[in-house]
C-alpha cells in the first residue's frame, strides 16, 4: 500500500545513517559538503520521492520568489516578447510569474494589483492600461513596501523604477527620415495621449516638423485605438482628401500594414504616392509589400532588464530606486518610405542595403 507521507530530510538522514544538518545542507549543494556525499544524499532523495517544501521555506524566508506581472493586452507582439524576457529573467534567478491582463482597462488593471497583492507577490512588472491617469490603485502594494518597475506604458512616481527607449527621439528620427524623402505633408496616427509612449512620439514629430519649417498641422494628426479596423478607416480618410498627405507615421505597426494594404487595394503605390511608417519592428513590418520602415523597440531585453532589476531590488533588500533606464532603439528603414531612388540616398545607403538584403 502507497504511503501519502511526505518524505522528509530526517527520513532520508536515517536511511543513510547521516545526520539531518548534513543531509540538508547537501541538498542545499553547500560547498562544506563533499560531492560524494552529495551525491548519494541527492539519489537516496529522488529514489525515496523527496520535495522540497518550497512554502515552508518561503514562509521562513518571507518570501514567495514569485513576481506580478500586469500588461494591457497579451495579444500584442511586443508584449508577449516583453513578457518572454520577463519569464527568461525571472527563471535565470528562480522567481514564478502571475501575469494578469488589464484588457486596456483601468478597472480591470486595479483587479489585477489586488488579485496579486493577495497572491503575495515580492514585487510588480507592470505596463499601463490605455485610460489609465493616476495608480492610486497601486497605494496597496505601496504601503507595504512592495517593489514596482514600469515598463513601456510608464507614469512618473518617485520610489519606482521605469525602463523605456526614447519615445521622443524615435518619433523625431523617423519623421526626420520622411523629409528627407521629400515629404513635407506627414499624418502622424497615435493613441492616447495619456501614455507617455504616444505622447512622446507625437512630440518627437513636431519637433522634427518645426526644425524643418514645416507648419504643425492638427487635422493631420490622428489619435485612435491603434488597430487594424483603425488602420482601414485612416486609409478611407486619405482616399476621401483633396489634398492627402504624402507620409503616415504611425505609432505601431499594425495600424500602419492596415494602411497600406488598404490604399494598395484602391490602387494607389507606397511610397510613390504615399510613403508610410510605422513603429515596434514586428515581424508583419518584414512580410508587408514594400517592407515597413520602423523603429526597432526591443521588447525582450526591455522585459528581461524590468525583471533583472526588480529581482536585484529584492534580494539586495535596497530601498534607492532607480528612475529609470532607457534602451537604445534603432529606425530601421525599409522601401515602404523610400521616394528618392537608392542613388540619392547619399551616407548611410549601405546599412540600409544590408537591411533590404537580410530580410
């Protein structure tokens, strides 16, 4: 008959004819204790069915070596290799993952710090929802001197830490690059001006507007969900214009490959009649015809230093936290915003070449 007892180091210290503190600290891989004795205290314990009693030592420890994680939306190709970096950070140091999902909602993303608040989480990852304007809802983690990192989607609060790139450049870089193109009509589509990541780039884009004496436009600019069926109503939008632009930056990708193939459906060519950009570097940037201009934003290592960071944190046992940390991005620039033939392009052609040639 199967015994339900679980087997534990003492049972495993008299099989042996060791003492406990032994037996322990081998299976805790103690230096003090010789490899051969590890060895057979380690196949005496898989061979008698031993678990460590992770709770047990949490509770002594204070501890659950778990991390919470909050994201807006799991369908989103940053945020899963955001998440993906999390999780291989998390594993490399031996830390669990809840992760809930705010669905872009501020009510749901409040439910979601409580949910791990109760789960005892050591510490919070979190990117904000699309409506939220203030984290009063994270006071609960707060008070109890929980740890919290921001990432992408970050607000400014003194005691947590954020990583990012620089929103503000990127935007002014690639519209930068559009002019250069000769493009002097550019629509910018962004999101919610609450987020710092949309607010930055329409900023980088007026900035590269006004260096360039090119007169700030409102009704060129375009704040939206950010999605396909979006994507389909901008591009109906320009086809409707006496005068449509000549450029589309958009603050992702999804939205931007939604405007080309629309306006290639109703005949137009990109980027002779338009050219358009985009942002975050997904995969769909390299399948679209022409590949999509965009601004590489890279969402694993942005995961996986929020993560590292926020496990330093705790078992440093630190009280200074960082501000922030900011990743360097890269305009990776493709033939959906090329209008000057490859000749024209002067510096810089090469890497550009490299990158048409490896795609």
């Amino acid at each position: 008959m199967k015994s339900n007892k679980e087997v534990t180091i003492y049972d495993i210290a008299a099989s042996l004819g060791l003492s406990p503190s032994t037996v322990s600290r081998a299976l805790k891989n103690n230096p003090g204790v010789k490899k051969e004795t590890k060895k057979i205290i380690n196949e005496a314990a898989q061979k008698m069915g031993y678990r460590h009693n992770k709770f047990a030592s949490n509770l002594r420890l204070k501890r659950t070596h778990t991390l919470g994680v909050i994201v807006p939306k799991l369908n989103s190709y940053f945020m899963a290799t955001a998440i993906t970096g999390i999780e291989s950070a998390a594993s490399r140091f031996g830390y669990n993952l809840i992760i809930t999902n705010s669905l872009e909602s501020t009510k749901k993303e409040a439910e979601g710090v409580n949910t791990l608040y109760n789960s005892r989480v050591d510490g919070l990852i979190v990117s904000l929802a699309y409506d939220t304007d203030n984290i009063k809802h994270f006071d609960i983690v707060f008070k109890k001197d929980i740890p919290v990192i921001f990432f992408d989607r970050v607000i400014e609060n003194k005691g947590c830490a954020k990583v990012i790139i620089d929103n503000f450049k990127a935007g002014y870089e690639i519209v930068n690059h559009l002019i250069s193109q000769g493009c002097r009509k550019i629509m910018h589509v962004g999101g919610n001006l609450l987020r710092n990541v949309y607010k930055d780039r329409l900023l980088g884009y007026r900035k590269a507007l006004e260096e360039n004496g090119i007169a700030y436009d409102e009704s060129l600019v375009i704040i939206n969900d950010l999605s396909d069926k979006s994507g389909v109503e901008i591009a109906k939008k320009i086809l409707r214009m006496k005068e449509p632009p000549d450029a589309v930056f958009t603050a992702n990708d999804t939205t931007a490959v939604s405007i080309i193939l629309h306006l290639k459906k109703a005949g137009l060519s990109i980027p002779k009649d338009i050219a358009v950009a985009g942002f975050n570097n997904e995969p769909i940037s390299r399948v679209i015809e022409p590949n999509l201009t965009t601004v590489h934003y890279p969402a694993f290592e942005v995961g996986e230093i929020a993560a590292t960071t926020l496990i330093n944190m705790l078992d440093s046992n630190r009280n200074a936290y960082l501000s922030s940390i900011i990743l360097k991005h890269e305009l990776i620039i493709r033939e959906s915003t090329l209008k000057n033939t490859m000749q024209e392009q002067g510096p810089g052609i090469e890497t550009i070449s490299k990158e048409l040639k490896s795609i």
